[in-house]
C-alpha cells in the first residue's frame, strides 16, 4: 500500500478526531480576547502617563523621532531643565496653571521625563557605556591572561567584540515594545490549549481499546505515529502563530508606531546589558522561534504522558502538575541554572536569559547561557520525541 | 443507588486520590504556610496579652488613662537606658553602678515592644466607638486572605467532569433512559451528591483553617465586633466576628456549590470529558487567577467572588451591604436552580466505566545538593572585612568601590571582575576570606523598562579565587516577583535580598550576616534552601569569627564566644572592649576599663596583659609588629620582640593592611589616591590615582 497516500489520509482524520470540534474555535477565539484584553491592560497601565497627552506626545514626537540633534536636545532641555531643577528642589507645583503643557508642573515634569527626556539620554549615551564595558573586558582580558586563566580570557573577548561597536541610532518609541517584552500570558494560554488539545491523543487509543485495532493496520505503527506528530506540531505551529501574531498586532495598533522595529535590540532598556545586537524585528521573530521550539517541548511532554497513563483524567492532572512543576524551578530555582537548561519553561521565559550577558563554562569555552537553554531545549525534544515514538500504543507489540 | 453513585463517583474512577491529595495540600498550605498577622507581636505575646486583660472589651476612660500612663513610662524608660549606655562609655558611671542600673532598667524595658503593639491598637479603637480591644492575630489569621481555593476548584473539575459526560461518550445515556427508575431521580441523586462532595470539601478545608488559628494563635473574643480587627476596620454591616466567620463561611459553601452545578452543567451541555474540563478551568480557574483584584467580581452572583467569601467583609469602597449580600446569595441560588431545571430536562443517567488500572508514569526529578565547606583556619573580623589578601592580589573596599590590587607591582583594577562593574554591577559588601577563597556580594542593576525606570537588583554571593581570580556564584537571591507567567505576584523578600549585607561570614552552609537595617541583628541564612531566620537578637556593631565560634560583646561590653557547632557561649569578664581584632596570638582589644588602652587576651593561658598605653581605633598584626591606628588618625607600629612603639606619619586612613606582603595601603580622600607604604622602610612607594565613587 502506498504509504504515503495513508499518511495524508491519517493526517485529515487525526484533525478530524482530536481537533475538529465545534467548541475548540469557540474556545480560542475567547482565548484570544482574553489575550487581546490582558494586553490591553498592560499597555494602559504602562502608558497611563501617556494617555492624557496623547496628541501632545505625538506632536512632540514626529519633531525629536530619529537621530538625536542638537537642535532636538536643545528644544528639549527647554522645556525639561526647568522642570527637572524644580524637581531637584521638590518645588514643583501640582496645582494646574497657564505655562504648562498637561495639567501641571509635576505632570509636565513626569511626561516629559518618561516619554523623552530619560529614553532620550539612554539612547544618547548608550555607546558611551558600551565603549566602556568594551575597554573593561579588555583589561579584563590582559589581567586574566597574566593568571593563566583561559576561560575569563575566552569569555571576556567575546564581551569585547559584542559590546565594542554598539550604539543606537537614534530615539523611536520602544515602550510598546517593552510591554511586548513582559508579556508571557499568551504563552500560558497556548499551554493550556495544548494540555488539552493534546492529552487525548493517544490515551483515547488505549481508552476505547482501539489500539489492539491499530496494531493489526499496515499504517498503524509509525505511520500513525508520524501523522499523530505532524497534527500536533502543526497545531503548536498555528496556535502560537495566532497568539503571536496577535500581541504583536494589537501593541502595534495601540502604538501606532514602528520605527522602533529597525532599532537594535538594545534600545530596550531591559536588554541594555544582553548578548545580542540584532534589530528588535530579529529579535522578536527569533524570541518566537525559541518559545515555538519551548512548546514543542511542553506539546512533547503532554503526548509522552498520554502514551504512558490509560485516563484521560490522569494524563490531565500529571501534565498539569509536571507543568507547573516546570513552572516552579523555573522561577524558584534560578541559581541552579543547570537543571534550568533542560527545562521548556526558561525556553518560553528566554528573554529572562536573553537580557544577560552570562556565560556557563563548557569544557573551558564560554557559551551563553541562551545557547545552553535552546542546545537543552532541542536535546530535551530529541529526547522526549524518541520516547514517545518507544511508548506510543501502536508501536509495542512485535510483529 | 445514593451509595452506588457515590461509589461510582469516587471509588471506580479513583477520584478519591484526587480528593486525599487534595486534603493534603490544604494541609501542608494551611499548617506550614500560614503566617501570623504581626510576627512582632506574637513574638512579645506574652507582654502583650498581660497588658491586654487590663483593656479587653471596649474602651473606657480608665482603660486610656492606663494605656497613656503606661506608654509614657516606658518611652522614659527606654530614653533612660540610652543615656545610661552613652554615660558609661564616656567614662561617667562606673561599671557595677552601670550594670545594676541597666539591668533593672532592662527588665521594665522588655516590656516596651509588645506595650507599644498595645499602644497601637489603642489609636486604632479610639477611632471609632464599635472597636474593642481583643488579641486580633488569630482572627485576623482566619479571616484576612480573600481568595478562592483555586485547588478546590480544580478538584471538583477534575472528580464532577465525568459525571453526565461518561455517559455521552460511551453512548450509554440512550440505554439508562429505559432503566424502570426514573431517570429524573438519578439526575437528582448525582446533582445532589456532586453539591454536597463540594460543600463537604469546603466545610473541611475550612474546618482545617479554624482548628489550625484556634491552636496556634487562639481565637478569644469572638463576640466583638468584626470592626475591631484592622483588615475591616471600615466594614459597617455590624456583624462580630463570629458572625463575619460564619457568613463567609455559607457564602464559600454556596459558591462551591454553585461551582458544583456550573461543572454538571457543562458536562451535559457540552458531552465530552476533555472539553468540559478545559471549559472548566478557563471559566472558573482562569478569572480570577487573571484579575489579581479578587473585590472585581464582589456584586457578581458567581463563584469567582462566592468562593472567597470573606471579600464580602470588608468595608470600604464598593461594600456591599447584608441585603445587597442576601440578594448575591439569592441570585446565586436561581443560578443553580435554573441549572439544576436544565439538568432534569436534559434528562441523562451515568453509567459507571469499568475499574481501570491506574499507570505508572515517568517523572524525572532532579535535585542539587550541595555539601559543606571544609572548614579552614580562618581570622574574620568584621571591621577589617574591607579588604582580603592573597599570596598575588588584595581585594579591597572603600566607599561602596572596589578594588584589586596586584600585590608585587600595585597595578590596581575595578573589583568586582566583571566587565560591566561601574555601569550596573556592583558591590557594597565587604568581604569573607577563607583560604585563598574570597566571599563577596555582587549586585547587577536590571532595568525593567526605561524612563522612570523600575529597578531590580539581582544579588549573589559570589566566590573568588584570589590566586587564579576564578569566580563562582555561590547563591543567588531570587528576586523573582512573578510566577506562573506572572499571574501569581510573589512579593520578593527585599529586605532579605542581600544587596544590604555588609559584614557576613559563612560557617558550614550557613551564612550569618549583619542585617543593614541598623537593628544589630545577626541573622543566619542556609545556602542550600535560602531560608533565613534571627540568629542573634543583640545590638551588635561588630564580631569576629575563627573557623568555629563567634565573637561579640554583650550589653557590658564583655567578650562572649559562641561555638557555632555546639551552640553553647562562654562569656569572658577579663575582656571589657570597645574594639577587638581577632589575630593567632590572641584577641587584640580596646580595654574599656583602662580608658580604652591597647590589651591583649591571651587564647593558651587565659590571661589579659597591657599592650600599649596608646587608646586605638584599629588594629593589625604581621610577624613582627603590631601595626594600629589612633582615633585621631595617627598610625604605629609597636615591634613584638622589643616592645618600642614608632609613630609615622600617615598619608591618609589606612585601606589595606597588607599582612604577609611587604605594604600597607593608605587613602586620600581629598585626592582620591591610593599610596602604598613600605612596612619596612615606612616610605610612600607607590601613588595611585582612583576614580571617585561621587
């Protein structure tokens, strides 16, 4: 029999079965307006000065986006300085007043401040630092080599080269970005949509006896096996895709805003001191492949665990415990990194690892620690991808 | 066929390992997790509740007068002995006058903390003519935390989803339709049963809880309003707190139950076992593990708000009152009651599925164990904990900057080693020698966002090896606020981050630190866990350590060592010191009782002998001096052998005293220069121009 054309027929009737239900569209549309509404929040609440000067904003905005003039400056610490001396002097005034551009002083100040001031003395001075870091790693690299010790030699090298040539271009709106950057709810609700989705996968075989049926089909054993993996991972695929494409539809729209995109990474604050240099475009798709591959891992962990359990119930609760286990160490034992390298959770949570500059000593080379978490993460996959395929109902008895 | 429902339910689908696993979570939470209200106060309960039976009830002019008095007796008290400590270092009172006096005073004094608990109370209950006076901890432990029992919740999802669903999925419900008992009662049984198992769960957990507050903190006064408890202090429903316990107590069991009916519901409307746990969890788990304010859904009849009763409690903005509670509960149940009418229209029966055997499945655990450190012979005092010496490098600190320097050419680099010290990372500790390994505290600034920005600050104990300058991180404090994808808020322990240590010394897996809020209490925390508790609640300004015991002068200023291992402390009357320095020799001290001349007590005979006639500030020691520095800055050197003193002139206050290396390190603080002195020749040597820390 044609093996493939029983591949493309399982295939359509594996979606059929576990995903073609009438309340599973239902339930991720309301999924994604909790998503949409969760972020929402987020952005208003991370925006609130923002939002009673809207239009001011965006006037002053257009004038100083872009490479950062003196004329801009100048413009600027016309307004700011003042602001800021009182400030110093705890002399700013809260009570509203003609001269001011919000409300009052206090609110000038605390607009002013946030939305530019701040943001535009980080990009300014941005290569300054980085220069800095470069000459320290530098010294570093003469002190250590006087040692003996190779290892701090390798890894501040590395430092030097990362750091040496950074600068930011000039001021864009990042803070929408930065929204984008603490926002992990849609990870959790994908993660919940696969628990479910993919629980049954092949408990149900063993529940309705329909394995015994399975064995005895010329297409039972790997084929099924290579149709049940492709429904799954298509489904992460296009569920995170969704999801996805979802957070960054709606900070764009809210923002309104995409210079930011073609700025280096290293624009957001929070990743001031990280290992990257790529654009934040890069970054976003690169941060995204790496959760993908963290929900294979956790889609994986789901489908072992139904291959091992015969209820439906008991593949539920065990997933669910060793998930949030996961979730647990995780958060709860970050200075143990090494179990945290096998774990999907880091994966998902990378920009946690990804806004570090840390290294961890292999066989006396530096490696970061983002490529120790995505090397665990796939070594973690080949594993429990390898089990599945020793476990699944189709594939124990002999032929 | 109650009986048998119930078997099915439980027994045949295994669901009552759900249920004992979920009693003993509840447990473990409510036993090991439960926190007192006011640790302070429980731990001066005793001072507390004997001036508490003077006031218990409501207030009267007596009971204010008595307080008043009271409180400013012991304010006196307390200033007293704070004179007293000062005159006695001056030199003003004599030690026997001083020691009887303080120690009369003390004993009124110890009364102060939970007198001032007291005090706090009483201008809490004066506010309002409804307060009374009770020991609140218990209540406050019972009643205080609203939220819902997400683990309940999802109990009952995963034992109730089978109920109506089972039957759906095996194609069994047309069958049970011809049975000759009606199916309409079988419908009545299961709903029955399924809302009982829930309110029975609920009575236990909370059964649990009000054993657990009864026994560990005590529950008197009950009959006081609930006004009087601080978490409801605006509550205006008039009810005590018996009452607030029980009507939060119906509302829980009417929003489990509730609960209960959503679940059957679900499971007959939606028919398959996985999609109504999944519905289960987004509609009743996910709200309010999302919406972190559990008073959102306080006027909403659902269990998001039911099943945390005591939200109901308290005052405030948007308090509901007794009426507008009773039309929640009433709302709540036509809830159920339309649910219950659809359940009988619907019309279904359970037929139970054979007994399956329960898997064993794989878990893969991995746990870090770490082991001791091997004991060395180390000399730690915490006022020289500013600078550690290797055969090649000294650490050293000053002024919140750290340096290294290379011992046999003074070449001198920003400590920590990292490449990105003076940008964001940092250390402000001092340091912990042992061997050739150097303990300190690293701190890198992470900036959550950028303009005002939230700061966090991720502190490690770090490790360095002062001869290959490997360095390790040893611990690091989890300033990880949010889990679980940052819906669950775990408020991070800031004052126990690590970042305020600045005198600390590890023996076995314990570090024992100074706090840095000024308290002088030695607190000891495990490497292995993290866990810390109050070691020493002394007024301890400085300590030393020798590989075994722990140095510090009492209230009397007497040397008391305690053997860390055995736990026991041997108090020495021959050493009266402002100051001591631990050195192989002996304990080098500032004799208080000799106008703070320089002694030393002997470890081999026990025996204390006049050093010199100088009144010194600090000590160090090497092979053939003993080097020290004046209150007024003036150093010298007193060679062991012969006894002569030699002054020399200083070039600023010393930074590092080199012990085994031929310098000692001055700082100018005006120039913001490093010199190096030559121990030999007391020569300036070196010159080196540092960065300002301002």
């Amino acid at each position: 029999m044609n093996t493939g054309k029983i591949y493309r027929q399982l295939l359509f009737y594996e979606v059929k079965k576990c995903l073609r239900t009438p309340w599973l569209p239902v339930f991720v549309v309301f999924l994604l307006l909790l998503n949409g509404w969760k972020l929402n929040q987020s952005y208003r609440k991370a925006m609130s000065i923002r939002e009673e000067s809207e239009e001011l904003y965006e006037d002053f905005y257009s004038q100083w986006k872009g490479t950062i003039t003196e004329e801009n400056v100048r413009e600027l610490m016309k307004i700011y300085a003042p602001l800021k001396k009182n400030a110093e002097r705890m002399a700013l005034s809260s009570q509203g007043g003609s001269g001011t551009y919000t409300s009052t002083e206090r609110q000038d100040y605390m607009f002013f401040a946030s939305q530019f001031a701040e943001e535009m003395e980080y990009d300014y001075l941005y290569s300054n630092q980085a220069v800095r870091t470069a000459n320290n790693a530098y010294s570093l690299v003469m002190l250590f080599r006087e040692t003996g010790n190779s290892y701090e030699v390798r890894k501040n090298t590395l430092i030097y080269r990362q750091f040496a040539e950074r600068s930011i271009p000039g001021f864009s709106d990042t803070k929408y970005l930065e929204v984008w950057f603490q926002h992990d709810y849609s990870s959790l609700l994908i993660v919940l949509l696969c628990v479910f989705c993919l629980s049954g996968m092949f408990v149900e075989e063993k529940e309705s006896q329909m394995f015994m049926l399975l064995r005895t089909t010329p297409g039972g054993n790997k084929t099924t096996y290579l149709a049940k993996m492709t429904v799954c991972f298509a489904f992460i695929l296009v569920i995170s895709f969704i999801f996805y494409f979802e957070d960054i539809c709606i900070l764009q729209g809210l923002s309104g805003h995409a210079d930011a995109l073609s700025s280096p990474v290293y624009a957001l604050r929070p990743m001031e001191s990280g290992a990257f240099s790529m654009s934040m475009l890069s970054f976003i798709v690169w941060s995204y492949g790496v959760r993908l591959l963290g929900l294979m891992c956790i889609g994986s962990t789901v489908l072992l665990i139904s291959c091992l359990c015969t209820r439906t119930l008991s593949v539920f609760a065990i997933s669910t415990a060793i998930l949030l286990a996961m979730s647990y160490m995780q958060a709860a034992l970050r200075q143990w990194y090494v179990i945290n390298l096998a774990n999907p959770m880091e994966l998902l949570m990378i920009r946690r690892a990804a806004s570090v500059c840390e290294y961890v000593n292999f066989l006396g080379y530096p490696m970061l620690k983002t490529t120790g978490v995505i090397i665990g993460g796939v070594m973690y996959l080949l594993l429990m991808q390898l089990l599945v395929y020793r476990t699944n109902p189709g594939h124990l008895l002999k032929r | 066929m109650v009986w048998f429902e119930i078997k099915k339910m439980l027994v045949y689908r295994k669901s009552y390992w759900i249920l004992i696993t979920l009693l003993i979570i509840e447990c473990i939470q409510i036993l090991g997790f439960t926190r007192p209200y006011d640790a302070v106060l429980e731990k001066n309960r005793n001072i507390y509740e004997e001036a508490l039976s003077k006031v218990e009830g409501e207030l009267t002019e007596d009971k204010r007068d008595y307080l008043e008095t009271e409180m400013r007796y012991l304010n006196d008290v307390h200033m007293k002995m704070a004179d007293l400590q000062m005159s006695y270092y001056r030199g003003e009172t004599e030690e026997e006058d001083f020691r009887e006096e303080f120690s009369s005073l003390s004993e009124v004094d110890e009364r102060y903390v939970g007198f001032t608990k007291l005090y706090n109370q009483y201008i809490f209950v004066r506010e309002d003519a409804n307060r009374s006076f009770l020991y609140t901890g218990g209540w406050e432990a019972l009643l205080n935390d609203p939220k819902v029992d997400l683990l309940l919740t999802l109990a009952l999802i995963l034992v109730l989803s089978s109920v109506f669903s089972e039957e759906y999925a095996t194609g069994m419900n047309c069958l049970l339709c011809a049975q000759p008992v009606g199916p309409d009662r079988t419908v009545r049984i299961k709903a029955a049963i399924s809302m009982g198992l829930a309110a029975l769960l609920c009575l236990l957990a909370e059964a649990i809880r009000l054993g657990y507050c009864a026994g560990a903190f005590g529950l008197s006064g009950g009959e006081y309003r609930l006004c009087s408890l601080v978490s409801f202090g605006n509550e205006t429903k008039e009810l005590t707190l018996w009452q607030g316990f029980f009507l939060q107590l119906i509302l829980k069991i009417l929003g489990y139950m509730e609960t209960a009916c959503i679940i059957l519901f679900l499971s007959v409307w939606m028919k398959k076992y996985s999609l109504v746990i999944m519905t289960g969890i987004v509609l009743l788990i996910l709200p309010p593990l999302t919406w972190q304010d559990p008073f959102t859904f306080r006027g909403i009849p659902m269990p998001w708000s039911l099943c945390a009763g005591n939200v109901y409690l308290f005052g405030g903005e948007g308090e509901l009152s007794l009426l507008q509670i009773a039309l929640v509960m009433a709302e709540a149940v036509v809830m159920m009651g339309l649910i219950l009418f659809f359940l009988h229209r619907k019309n279904r029966n359970f037929h139970g599925s054979k007994g399956l055997k329960f898997a064993a499945c794989l878990l893969l655990m991995l746990f870090a164990t770490g082991c001791g450190r091997e004991e060395t012979t180390v000399y730690y005092n915490s006022d020289g904990a500013s600078f550690a010496e290797a055969d090649s490098y000294m650490a050293v600190m000053y002024s919140d900057t750290g340096y290294l320097i290379q011992k046999d050419d003074g070449k001198i680099s920003d400590f920590p080693l990292n490449a990105r010290t003076g940008e964001n990372v940092f250390s402000k500790s001092g340091f912990f020698l042992a061997g050739e390994e150097c303990f300190y505290i690293q701190s890198s600034a992470i900036y959550e966002n950028s303009g005002m920005p939230m700061v966090r600050n991720d502190v490690c104990l770090m490790k360095i090896n002062l001869r290959t300058l490997q360095t390790e991180e040893v611990f690091r404090w989890n300033q990880e606020t949010g889990w679980l994808f940052g819906l669950i808020d775990r408020n991070a322990q800031t004052d126990m981050n690590g970042m305020w240590i600045q005198k600390f010394f590890i023996h076995r897996q314990y570090m024992y630190f100074l706090r840095g809020d000024g308290s002088g209490e030695i607190d000891r925390m495990n490497l292995l866990t993290g866990e810390s508790e109050v070691f020493l609640n002394k007024d301890i300004i400085r300590f030393s350590y020798d590989g075994k015991s722990f140095y510090y002068t009492d209230d009397f200023g007497r040397l008391v060592i305690y053997d860390l291992d055995r736990d026991r402390e041997e108090t020495l009357e021959t050493v009266v010191a402002e100051n001591f320095t631990l050195a192989p020799e002996g304990i080098y001290f500032s004799n208080m009782r000799d106008g703070k001349k320089l002694y030393l007590y002997s470890y081999d005979s026990g025996e204390v002998s006049k050093v010199c006639e100088e009144t010194v500030f600090r000590v160090y020691t090497d092979e053939s001096n003993v080097w020290f520095q004046t209150v007024s800055g003036v150093c010298g050197r007193m060679n062991r052998a012969s006894g002569e003193i030699e002054f020399f002139e200083a070039p600023g206050f010393i930074l590092a005293f080199s012990k085994d290396g031929d310098y000692i390190y001055f700082i100018d603080e005006a120039e913001w220069v490093i010199y190096a002195m030559d121990k030999s020749t007391l020569e300036v040597c070196g010159k080196f121009e540092v960065e300002s820390p301002y």
